[in-house]
C-alpha cells in the first residue's frame, strides 16, 4: 500500500485531506484527480495495492458493490474512477485522524 498512499501523500497537502475527508474527491479538491484519465491511470498503476487494500479492510463486497453502483453509470471506467476516489478518500480520513490525534508525521523524500 505504501506506493499508492505515498503518491497520494505527495500530491495533496494536508489541509487538501481535511477538504476530501469534509466533502470527498467530488467537491473538486483532488485538483490532479479530477478527470477519468487521471483517475484511470492512478487506478491502473496501483490496482493490485487498492484490491489489496479494499478486501483487507472492507471485504471483497465493497468492491462489488462499487462495481454495481458503476454499472448504472454504463462502464468500467466509472468503476476505476469510483474506487480511485474511495481510495482517495481513505487515505484522507486516515491522515486527517492521525492529524487530530498528533501522530501524523508527513513523510519526505530524501534526494
């Protein structure tokens, strides 16, 4: 998980994961997920760490029911879409938790 989490990490401030985990990715503040091709992509590139990720916390049937609640919007693209935001999302809740309780430290690159 720790790819997909760190890229999202060094995107989005923390002040951004207060927005997201306030309103979610829909409100517009995931300023570089906004659109299906970088939703797509993201998905792509990590979609073995979001499985993993989705099924170890939430069951399989999470990522079902986001597939079902997709197939009303007509194609797989709304379902990479939907759980690139839930994951997203997540990683908001869990950094905005740790921020609250003082034990978030933002991890930096090392050149």
């Amino acid at each position: 998980m720790n790819n997909a989490v760190k890229e999202i990490e060094d995107i989005y401030s923390v002040e951004d994961f207060q927005e997201i985990a306030n309103h979610g990715c829909q409100s517009g503040v995931c300023h570089e997920h906004i659109y299906y091709g970088d939703t797509i992509e993201f998905y792509e590139k990590y979609e073995e760490e979001l499985t993993t990720y989705f099924t170890d916390n939430y069951g399989v049937e999470f990522l079902v029911d986001l597939f079902k609640e997709s197939l009303l919007g007509g194609d797989l693209t709304h379902y990479k879409n939907a759980v690139c935001w839930a994951f997203i999302e997540n990683v908001a809740f869990d950094i905005t938790d740790k921020v609250e309780s003082g034990a978030y430290v933002r991890q930096c690159e090392v050149a």
